[in-house]
C-alpha cells in the first residue's frame, strides 16, 4: 500500500486511503474564527420581492438566518469527518442587490477549540442561501447558489488565512 | 396591511409577511424526481490527489456521497420550511476534471409525495461538496463551492422543469 | 400481573404496564388537524420591548415562530412514544398584550396521517414559548410559560374535540 | 436605524433588530446550575391512574424522566440562539397530588461552560409535561401544562438569582 | 467496469460498485413487521442488580425500552442507505436469567410502506443493548452484547422470513 | 425504600432506583480512550461479495466505516444517560475473513473530557456493524452481529481498563 498521508497530504485519509476523523487530542484549545462568504444569483424581480417583504416584517431573511445559525451548530452532524465543536458565536449577514439580481451572505463563527470553525461558517452559508432558495424557489426556479467559500480564518496552528485577490462588498444588514 | 401572498408571489409568507409552512394537505401524492448539480474548483492537483486516493480506495467520494445522501433525509430538518417527506431514492455522483480543477456534482432524489423533491436534491449537493471542502481544506482553502442549480425536476401540479441554456456534461461515476 | 390496559385505560402501558409505541397499523390514514395556545407571562416592559423589536424587524417573533415550525417537525424524536408524521402544514401566531404582560401564542398543524398532531401542535407551542423566554431572559428572568392546551382537534376515530368553556381572543399577528 | 442594543436591551438583536448568537467567546468557562419547574393540570382520576401504572413499574413517570434528560441535551437544536454546551448532570423529578389534580416537575441542570444552563432546565421540564401529556391524552383531553418558570441559577457573571415569592412544595420522587 | 449489481448481487452498490439508496419508488406499500432478538451476557450478580432496581422502580428495563423505542424511530438517520419510514408500532422486550447472566432482548416493529422494518427492529434491539451496558458499566466491564439478529419478518415482495434452527425462549417482561 | 446506590451499585439510578444523569461537575477533564470491537458473522460467500466489491471501491466498508464515526458523536443523543462529549477522534476498521464467513470490527475513540469514551466507541462498533448487516441483506439474512465488547480503556479515575483473555486478531485494513 503506497497511499501514505506523506503521499496524498490529504489529512482525512490514513495509510491506507480510509476515512478517519484527524486526532486532534492533543491540540491546544484556542480561539478561533472563520468568516465564510457566498452568492445566491435569481431573477432582479426576485430580489425586490424579497426586499418588498423584508422591509416590512424581513421575513425571508430572519428565516435564514435561523436556518444559518441552526445548521452551524449541526455541521458536525453533516459533515462525517468534522469535529464536533461548541460555539461560541455565530453571526448570519445578508447583502440584497435588486440591479445584479445578487444577494450576498455572510456568516461569522467563533469558538474556542481544538479545530477550526471553517465548515461551520461554509454550512452556515450554505444552509442560509439553501432557505432562501426553498422560500422563493415558487417565483423564480433558474436561481444559482453560486461562489461559496473561506474568506478568512484566524487561529489554530495554521494561523491566519485571507482569501487573496476576492473582494466582495462587505453585506451590511439587508 | 398590503403584503398579502398576490402582491409578494412568496408561498411562504403570509398575509402579514410572516412565515409558514404551506399547508399542503390537499394536495395529491405523486411520483416525484428532482435533479440537481453543482461544481466545486479547487486546484488541478487537488483533483489529482483526490483522483490518486479515489482510484485506490474512492474514499473521497464515497464520504462525500454518503454525507450527501444523509443530508437529502434530514433536509426537512435543516431548511425550516421544508415539509417531511419519505424519500424513495438517492444517488449523488461526481465527475472530476483535473484539467481544469473541477469536480462536478449531481444529486438525483425521488419521492411519491405531496410536495417535490428539489430542496433535498439541493441539499445532497451542497453537503456533498462541503465534505469535499473538508477533507481537502489541509491542502487547499481555496476551493470555492460554485454554481449549485436544480437541473429539472417532474411531477407534481407544477409538472416537469428542465433547466433552459445549460447543458454541463453529465457525471459518470468518479 | 393486573395493571391491563382495560384496568389502567393509559394507551401506551402495556398488560405489565410497559412502556410502548401505540400499534396504528390498521388505522386508517384521515385528514388531522390540532390547535394549541400557550401564554407566556412576562414585565410588561418586556412586551413592549419585543413590540418595539417587532415592529421595525419582527425579530422575536420571526425567530419564535421558525423554532416553533421547526420543532413540530422532530415532536417524533422528542415524545417517546410518538409516532412518526409527515406534517402537511404548521402555523405559529402570536398576540402579544402590553398591558397585561402576555403573549398568547397559537400553533394550528394538520397532517394526513394515521394518528392525530395534538402533540406536533403543543411541542410547537412549548418550543416557540421557550424561544421567546430565551431571547428576553438578560432584562426579565421571572417570565412565566403558563396555560399550555390542547384547543381542538380534528379528523380520526375519536372525532372532533373543541376544548369547553375557554375562548382565549384568537392571535393575530404580532 | 435606532433600535440598538442599548435601546431594546435584548441581548439576541443586534444592532439593527436582526437575530444573533451572542458571542460568549471571552468569557469564562464557570461551574453553572439552574432549576426549573413546572406544573401539569389534569383530573384528579388521571393522576391516580398514573400513579396505578407508577406503582407497579413507574413507567409514565420513567418515559418522562428519559424524555426530559434526552431533551435537555439538545436544547441548543431546538432554541436557535442557544448555545452548545456539555452538561455535566441533570435530574429530573415528579411529585403527584391526586387531590389537586396536579403533578409538579422539577428539572435541575449543571455544567462547566461560557453560558448559564437555564434553558436547559426548562426544556426538560417542558418535554418531560409533553411526555406525561402524550401517555394520558388518551384519557384526558383537557390537561393543561402551566407555570414553567426557572426556580434558580448559579454561576457566570450574573450570579445567582432566586425565584422570588414563589416557594411550590418541593417534589419528591413519585 | 465489472462489478455490477448481476455479479456482486449487492443491491446497495450500483454498476461501478459505489453506494446509492435503493430505488423502491414503484414498489407498493404494505403491512410489514420484523422482530429482532439480542443477547446481553454479564455476571450473574449483574443481572440480580437489575431485577433488585427492576422490580421495585423497573428503571434499567424502562430506560433501555424507551432508548430502544426512540433508536427505532431514528434508524433512517444512522444506516446512511436506509429508506425513511413511519414506523407505525414499536414493541421493545427483555428476559432475565440471573442463572446464566443472561438478558434476552426482543424488538418487534411495524409500519405500512415500501420497504421493511428490520433494520428499525434490529437498530431497537442494539441502542437497547448499548443502554443497558452503560447503566451497568460502572459495576461489569466485561459485558458483551452477543447474538442481535433477525428472528422474523413479513409483508414486502421477499414475502415471509422465518429464521431456521434457532429457538431462544421468548422474552416475557422483565 | 431501600435501593440505595449503596445497594444497588447501579451509578445511573438514585436513591428511588430512578434514571438520573450521574454529576460529573466536580470531575476533571483528562485524556481518554477506549477501544471496542464487534464481529459479524455471515455466509462466507457473502464476505467474499464484499471483498469484490472492497477490491474495486471499498464500498461496504466505506460506508459502514463512515456510519460508525457519525454515529459515535451522535452517542450522546442515543443512550439516555450518556453525557454530551467533544470526541477528539475516531477511527473504525474492519477485517474480513472468508474462510469462517466473519467480518471483526474495531473502533478507537478519543477524547479530553470528564467521562470515558466506553460507549462512543461500542456505538460506533454496532452502528458500522448494522450498516453491513443494511448492505447485504438482500443477500444473507441470517447474518448474526455478535460479540460487541470493550477491549481497553485509558484515561479518568478508574484508570487503564484491558479486557482479559479475550484476543481477538487485530483488524488490518479491509
């Protein structure tokens, strides 16, 4: 058998390319962070309906919100491999553009932990733009839940990550 | 109040805005599929590693399909709004493209029912690639999740959709 | 061994007094529908508080009411002995009184199924009670969930049930 | 935008009413307790038959207790903005009155966490009345579960707080 | 490829031998029900401590029969290619031998669907098991959990199954 | 009543022989592993049909190795009595024998925490072990899951645990 971690580097697969959660027992606990970013693309017609219920009671929104910080609690749930984690703060941010037909999310996690909290952020992310989808999906069925990824992460042995070269306007309430 | 589901077209909210699920009950069971896709870029010699993992022992994918396939039966759990349903079958499949640094996922869900089965197949897709991002993640964090669309759906009042203008060719296997 | 059911008339106690899983095979799959109220005491402060939150963004209801949805869904896996359901519809309302310091909320849940939603209609009232009591407790710790009822219930061999000499003013919004 | 924290003192809106975990992350991990209580209003002939079937096996009282216990681990699923947390003990107690129709609920909940455990508490006793509701229904309709209310805590910054004014007889056992 | 379903005979696997769920769309529902039995072997003096506790409250047997009942109903959440179901009865059993150490344990489940209950029946009987080693764990380390398999089903194309040349006393309460 | 702890030994019941969740407030926090395994018997025939499929994808136990690792997080939410925990890591390995038609199943849990890992780690056995049972019955439904036992334990007060006279050969890969 040849597929050694040295090998593949992929930190998932053992010796002998099986799945196994990464023994992370004797990591400190420290503090970390991650901030995840995504893109939902639909019709501008959509966007403004969106908009038309969200300044009145916002609902679209609070729901995935929930949805968003309800499934980072549960990544660990989701995602075989991942470590489950307590939480420590979880932030669901939305950004509504009528003209591009974009609305852009965002989702900040924190903990204090022997891993990182990035699959948390990205399950947020995508969990939040899932609802949105599930919510409008009568009135416009062609939306692309589109560009989801890691913006940044702090923590850990690894250190401070930030995205490079990718700068999308920070969302700012709805 | 004016925001009466006429004015929004959101099935969703109601007379006042606020979210409910839609009451369904009167509505007939019926054979219903749901296809969806999504890619997932990475670093064409991420795709390499995984595809050197897959073609000893596949685990990448297989974690992946398994945690999309668990994913599509608890999406009423995840997405709020969503209704209990009982699935009748799940496949998830992935194409990789090292060339590029693309993988390709499809996810195909089938329920007899009152509602379709869109969100779950959704679902498969999105947790599906998050799984991928995680077992990756120690090599590449710049993987973006992209382009998660339903491809067609059929049954149901609303009858059978196929996505206009997009023709991604189709996974086989991994 | 004489605690049979005739004798103790508890559905769910076996002839030993067992706990077990009512058996419904046989039953005949109706249209079932229950409403529950709840009343959550509180400073009437408190109330204004959320109203002020309320209305410019709904917040302490929206969430409430999304956990109360949510919760309906997963009764089955929180009661012991409840059946499975696949729910065809939940509302959660709230009518919130300054004056008296109450929020009276409601949750109506329908199914086609072979047993009745009365417990999927009270878990979404408890839940979304509890909700509202998470989000106020940093100003108000003495809050009160009180008065937690079956209303009415519909559809299955036992017929109808309207609960006597009670007329709590019905909810309406927020 | 003018409802800020400061305005609306609740500590899940930020600054523009929107929903969100409050970040926990700084604070310390503290040895927390909190006791909740709660009533169950039934016929005076149910809580007899109830406590029939407890004195020979006990078994309406032990699926409530488990119920309790099993819920109370997964407060942080069902109330969005909770936290996860560890629980390190929780008990749950039921003391019957059949001359008052009453049964009384106590739940005491601990930890070593960031968060006070008072949710906690009060979704065990909540579950563990469903629970009791759920295995009498059968037999009466017209219970009522009433005054749930926190009893105590300790622990974390805000100290220990005492229920005033209320001093329900303590349950004991069955 | 030349793994197909024709020569491994495997139905979870498709034709390049990866994971899927079954198709059972098209297959009709019927009455089905499956019953699984288990072992638990401990010291003699193991199963006297049970009875002790058992017959004055029945706790051990309770909490193990409410874990096995409420396992039941989660069995499509734990087997990632099993079909969800609505389970429509759930009965969960022991036998005690404190001569040989020995508990027997026995669960009969019951739905009306497309695909059977043995793996519910068998995931009953397991969780139960599970339960009952934790609560005896801190006096016997040396239990095991032996024999779990399927004693009978019925309904379904496959029609009746009867396990040959096996006979174990049926359980009868505690 | 007399059916003190002291009597009974029986850690999870109180001194009314009811179900409690042992207080592990006061306890520290110390590295812990445990090590289970678990064989399953079956048609030799049958294990060689796994192995066919091993070769080429690694199928059947990939997805049983994945089940056991989801299902020992979700342990806590299994056993009634189980404390909530931050596993650390997981590893489950399989190795086949065709010759006496036995599958032997492995699984190693780590964590740092106030409670060992004992049941985490059998949970994973039996979860991986039912997964295989789901996989083949269409094939063998006379398979038997049998002698699931903890082999050692490290870590907490009661100290380094090694089951006696029991070796099994090692699990090896697939």
């Amino acid at each position: 058998m040849t597929h050694s971690k040295e090998k593949t580097g992929l930190s998932h697969l053992d010796d002998q390319g099986q799945a196994k959660m990464v023994d992370v027992t004797a990591k400190d606990e420290t503090t970390r962070e991650a901030v995840a970013c995504g893109i939902i693309r639909m019709q501008p017609e959509t966007v403004r309906l969106i908009q038309v219920g969200g300044l009145s009671k916002g609902d679209v929104f609070s729901v995935a919100r929930v949805a968003g910080i309800m499934a980072a609690k549960k990544t660990w749930g989701l995602i075989p491999l991942c470590h489950p984690l307590m939480l420590t703060g979880i932030d669901v941010s939305f950004n509504s553009n009528p003209e591009s037909g974009e609305i852009a999310l965002e989702a900040r996690v924190k903990t204090v932990g022997k891993t990182g909290v990035e699959m948390e952020a990205l399950t947020a992310v995508s969990v939040a733009a899932l609802t949105i989808y599930d919510m409008c999906k009568a009135v416009d069925r062609e939306m692309v839940i589109a560009e989801i990824f890691l913006q940044s992460k702090q923590g850990g042995r690894s250190g401070t990550f930030l995205r490079s070269g990718f700068s999308p306007s920070p969302p700012s309430g709805s």
